[in-house]
C-alpha cells in the first residue's frame, strides 16, 4: 500500500493544532487510493482518496445521488470497486471484504432492529450475530444497557419506543460487538432534537474511547459535531478538513441585516450572482455572499437597513456554495 495522497496529509496533521494530536498520530483505520465504482457507464464514485484515523468522528456530506452510499457500501466490504484501492481495519477493500464485515458496525436511518422483541432480546442476538462469546454475551448486553441509558428500558419491546429510544437501541446494537469502526448512515434522521443531542454525546464518548465513526448526516449542527469532514459530488471529493477550515476556505461572507420589506429585499437578491443565500426571518434578512460586502448589496436593492450585523459563516453555507458552484459548473467528468 502506498503512502496517503498529499492532498489528505496536510488536513490530518493540522488535527494536532487544534489539540487533536492523539487523534493526528493515531494509526490510519479507512484509507483509500483513487477509490471508484462504476455501473455500466454511470461513474457513482471516482477518484476518492481518504485517510481516517482512530478515533476521529469523520463526517460525509453531500447533496442526494452524490455517491456517498456507494462510497460506504465499498468500505464496508459490500461492494467491490471497480478502481483503486484500500484498507479499512487492516484488511484490504478487495480481498478481505469478510474480515472487514466482522470488525465494524453499521446502523441506518431507519430502524432495523426486530419489533416484536424486547431492548434486551434484540442486544442478545444482534450480540450472537456479531460472534460475542457466550461466556461474556450476558455481560456484555448490561454493559451496553448501561452505557446507553436502556436498562429501564430493557424489558420494553422494540416497536413500542419512541423514534430517539429506537436509535439508542439501535446504536447499543451496532457496538454490542465493540467494533473499532461505525458506520452511521444518517442516524437522526427523525429524531427530536434533545434525543439527538444526547445521541451525539454518546458518539463522542465512543471516539473517545478509540471507535473511530464515519457518519452522514444533513443537518449541519452535526456536521460540525466531526473532527472533520469530507464534501462529496458528483462521486467525487470536493474538500477535506476540518469544519472552521473548511467554512475558512469557502471565502464567504454573511450578515443579518433588518429593512422594512423583508420578502422583496429576498426576491430581488435571490438571483444575483454574488449570493450565495438569502432568506427572511422576519423583517431581518440573513444574506451569505461569495466575497462581496453583503450589506453593501442589500442596501442598493433595499435601501439602508434599520440594523446590521456581521453574522458567522456555518458549515451550511460553505455546502451550499460548493454544491451551487459545482452545479453551474455542469456535471464532473468522468
């Protein structure tokens, strides 16, 4: 196997002037090398180069169709590339696909656990699906009760739980086997945003404890929950790093700015080329702009604003420039 890409290398050392440093000289437990899948003459994923670390919370972000699940499903050992090359725990993507479906943990958006069985019941099986020792099997789902705040909660049955509960079922049952990788595929999806809170902080005790955690998300309070992340389209990645570098990087400016018509200053902006975002809340508008003075551009549609304020730059907003600024770019070649 090769040395990691240049491009990635940089991103992964600069973890340790964030005191990431552990995380920074932690060996590497996803990396790939040109990593692409074809169907027939669809490219789904081309060119990918990752190296992700122990215990880093790794984030993907990407619009519908950008071939994030493709990308997954080949690091998981379910779906062969049909270029390049990779490792994840240790074994190669090609021809160890097995020993890696037995190192890692994968939970889905939609609640996959058995309904008719209690919290306990589908611990206990997942934990003899996943190979956990018999002697240690009993153990090991009160373990996991505990960390999880199930244990009240563990004669109740599955398909009674409330959509936060399910997924704290359902992530107990993705590390029931300690896996040093999880794959989380959009996990809150659904979730109330105190039960997503609370499932974020047991995803940071776990990479803590040296889970490393590959997660898609679209909500972007989670996406700037990761250690870093990786912006994918059209197949292809568009950016890697940390979330203030990757806002840093995008050149944007925003304000929140209060003029008497709210929804005309919007509909005259929404078009202009400058604009990344504008959106009425209320009589304020907040306006994300591609370098320009965003005050600047509402005060020649709108006339001077009542009030302006530089507002911070999300994470969101340096998605939406890049995935805009690809789609005007047209599609990425193959």
């Amino acid at each position: 196997m090769t040395a990691p890409v240049a491009p990635v290398a940089p991103v992964i050392a600069a973890a340790t002037a964030d005191g990431d440093a552990a995380v920074a000289a932690a060996p590497l437990v996803i990396e790939t090398h040109g990593l692409g899948r074809r169907f027939g003459h669809l490219v789904a994923v081309a060119g990918v180069d990752l190296a992700v670390r122990r215990g880093e919370i790794f984030g993907v972000l990407g619009p519908n169709g950008a071939g994030k699940s493709t990308l997954i499903r080949m690091l998981c050992g379910i779906l062969d590339p049909t270029a390049g090359d990779g490792r994840v725990v240790g074994y190669d993507i090609r021809t160890q696909p097995e020993q890696i479906k037995q190192r890692i943990g994968y939970m889905t958006q939609r609640f996959s656990l058995y309904e008719d069985l209690s919290v306990e019941e589908n611990l206990t099986f997942y934990a003899g699906i996943y190979g956990v020792p018999r002697r240690v099997r009993a153990a090991r789902v009160a373990t996991v009760l505990a960390d999880n705040g199930l244990v009240g909660r563990k004669k109740q049955i599955a398909g009674t739980l409330s959509g936060g509960w399910k997924q704290r079922v359902a992530l107990a049952s993705a590390t029931i086997h300690q896996p040093p990788l999880l794959f989380l595929d959009e996990p809150t999806a659904g979730v109330d945003p105190v039960s997503r809170r609370e499932f974020w902080a047991e995803i940071h005790r776990l990479a803590a404890g040296g889970t490393t955690v590959l997660v898609t998300t679209h909500y972007m309070d989670e996406a700037e929950r990761c250690h870093r992340l990786c912006f994918i389209f059209g197949g292809r990645v568009l950016d890697v790093g940390r979330p203030d570098e990757i806002v840093d990087r995008a050149g944007l400016r925003a304000a929140e700015v209060e003029v008497d018509d709210a929804p005309a200053a919007t509909a005259a902006l929404a078009d202009h080329p400058d604009v990344i975002g504008v959106e009425a809340l209320g009589h304020r508008l907040r306006i994300v702009t591609r370098a320009v003075d965003p005050v600047a551009l509402v005060t020649g549609v709108a006339g001077p604003p009542r009030r302006a304020a530089i507002a911070r730059v999300s994470v969101e907003d340096a998605f939406v420039a890049m995935v805009r600024g690809q789609d005007a770019a047209g599609p990425v070649a193959a």
